[in-house]
C-alpha cells in the first residue's frame, strides 16, 4: 500500500441568526427550561451519487482549485487599497506552527490564509448562490448592477470555471469577504475511508439574517437551516446523517446561545491558531470510536495508520485518562467524551445527546 495523500479543500460553517428563535425546551411536569441557540447552521445534503459521503448533511464547502490562489487575485485586492503587507498583517496570524495547509502554499507568491478563503467563499456560492462579496471602496461606481437573475448565471458559470469568480470580482467591483471568515479548524479524512480523502481547512461565517439559498438539485439535493441541538436530534433519530467533523463541531457551538457571543468568541479565538486533526477509527466492545488528538489512546506521531487500540473501551472507564473521542454504537447513536482543555481556545464539545435522553427521561416523569 502506497502513502496516503489527501486533496485540500475549504469549508465554509454558516450560521445565521434565527429572529424566531430562543425557543424553550420545556418537560410536562417540571418546567425545566433550556434556551435553544438564536442562530441556525446551513447543512447540504449531499446526493445520493457523491463520491464523498452519498446522502450526508455537510457544511459548504469542496476542494480548492488552482484559480484561489492566482497572484491576479492580490493584484484586484491592491487596486482597491488591500496590498500583500495590509492583507498579511489581518490574516496571517502566526509565522510558526503553522498548520501545512497555510506552511506549504499551492503558490510561492500567494497568502494561503487568503486563498484557502477565497476558495471557501468560492465553493459556497457554487453549492447555494449565496455570495459572501462586499463593495470595494473605490471612487466612483460601477454601471453593472448584479442582479438576482445574473447571480444564478454567474454561479452556473463559476461551477464550470472556477477562475469565472475573479472575473465577476473585477467586473462588479466586488472583493471576496475574506473579513467575515473566521479561522475555526483543520480535519483530514481518516487513512480508513476510502480512495477519496481530503485535507480540509474549516471556516466560520456569522451573518444577521438567513440568506435565500439556490442549489442545483444534483449534487446538492437540500438545504436544512437548523440551530446545533436539533441537528444533532435530527441524526439520532435518523433523519439525517452527519459525518463526525459535523457531530464534534456542531457539539461545540452548541456551548455558545448568542449570535453576540459566538461572534466574539471566534474572532477572540482566531488568534490562538488551529491545530489539524486526523481521527483515527477503532474498534470498541460497544461499537466503535473516532479517537482525536489529545486522547490518551492518540497514536504517537508517525503512528497514525495503528488501528487496533487496546483498552478502548475500559479506558473510557477511568476518570484519570485524557478523552477525546465519539464513542459509537451505531452509525446514529454516539456519545462525544472530552475531559481535554484545547490549546487553541475551543470550547469542549456539549455532549448533547445524553442532555436528550435526560430530557426524554423527564418528560416521562
């Protein structure tokens, strides 16, 4: 067996704030009552004839391309008063200990921080039409008005063409958001899953109203807007499924109510840098588990493809042991066990479905 290799790709997380929301979780006979986030997340289905996870919910999101990190896209962001040092300076936020995505660039004269953006804002449009761009400030205006009719053409014409995205830049007078992207995380597919297998840079994107979405109905067959604890019911009860990137990172947010807050965190926590994160797969007594760095069962470095983990399940047991992993029993049914303090400033996964089976419990009182 040859080196495992993976594709690199950017997710983009959306939230949004729900006006309708703060909802109340109420039992029948004690009243307890738990605030529901005021934002919601955007998931994707993906169809049923995907290559990478056939009939998952994801974030938006997909490989890079060659196109995000041309050096023409340095030129359009200094011919409206970003040049490479103002650029560098907001989004380069350490020098060492950078993540390889950001360490080894696809291009010499690119910023990876602002390309693995850009292609994140790229693929997002693509999948729904939602089109994170803001007005440069420049002198004078453009006499091209974009109109819904021709963001529909354009997202058609940019899912052929990925270099099509600098081209409605530049012709709109648009400049990709970069701004209101939020460095939040790095995962790779696990050695086990498969030919296809992608080293994927995660962004967060906090917005004050639910965007109208267009997917094409192939490759995107639905769009669920819903805030973290109802997704995660959602896949217990099998409605949906959401690969374990989705479950930990949905877990997280879940320890955040406010739109406000959440802002604030990830812009605080942005600054403390990321670390990338490959699950290792093994098999349990009660099923299996994604086990993630921190764990006491973690691999040592250059151990990573060693699947057989001994004591597993036992280890869960003793409360001395550093836990970092999702316990499975069945393809929906997962218990997160954390007790690890992150390096880089992330909250600890919620473990949100034993809140539901207390809730239920309740309910039947």
């Amino acid at each position: 067996m040859g080196p495992v290799s993976w594709k690199n790709a950017s997710t983009l997380i959306v939230l949004a704030r729900n006006r309708l929301s703060q909802a109340v979780i109420s039992t029948k006979t004690n009243d307890v009552q738990r605030l529901l986030p005021d934002y919601n997340c955007m998931l994707l289905k993906r169809s049923s004839q995907s290559k990478f996870f056939a009939n998952a919910f994801v974030f938006p999101g997909g490989a890079t391309e060659v196109a995000d990190f041309s050096p023409s896209w340095l030129d359009h962001f200094n011919e409206h008063g970003f040049n490479r040092e103002k650029l560098a300076s907001q989004f380069v936020l350490s020098q060492r200990d950078k993540v390889p995505l950001y360490a080894d660039p696809p291009n010499p004269d690119c910023i990876p921080e602002v390309g693995y953006r850009i292609s994140a804002i790229r693929e997002t449009f693509e999948e729904t039409g939602v089109l994170f761009c803001k007005p440069a400030e420049i002198h004078g205006q453009s006499n091209n008005i974009l109109k819904a009719d021709d963001l529909i053409e354009w997202q058609k014409r940019i899912h052929h063409n990925p270099e099509e995205f600098l081209i409605l830049c530049k012709k709109y007078f648009l400049l990709p958001d970069l701004w209101s992207l939020y460095e939040w995380s790095n995962w790779l597919t696990p050695t086990n899953m498969g030919p296809k297998r992608y080293d994927t840079m995660f962004y967060v994107c906090v917005v004050d109203n639910i965007p109208d979405v267009r997917i094409d109905g192939k490759e995107i067959t639905q769009v669920l807007w819903t805030d973290p604890y109802n997704a995660i019911l959602k896949h217990v009860q099998g409605h949906i499924w959401l690969a374990p990137p989705q479950l930990y990172e949905l877990c997280r947010f879940a320890q955040i109510n406010t739109v406000e807050d959440l802002k604030m965190f990830c812009k605080e926590r942005q600054q403390k840098g990321i670390e990338r994160w490959l699950p290792i797969r093994s098999q349990s007594e009660e099923g299996y588990m994604t086990i993630l760095p921190g764990d006491s069962l973690y691999p040592v470095p250059n151990d990573t493809n060693a699947l057989n983990i001994e004591d597993g399940e036992s280890s869960t047991k003793n409360a001395q042991v550093l836990k970092n992993r999702i316990c499975f029993t069945s393809p929906n049914l997962f218990r997160i066990v954390c007790n690890v303090i992150d390096p880089h400033g992330h909250k600890q996964p919620k473990n949100l479905v034993d809140e539901m089976t207390e809730n239920m419990r309740l309910s039947k009182m």
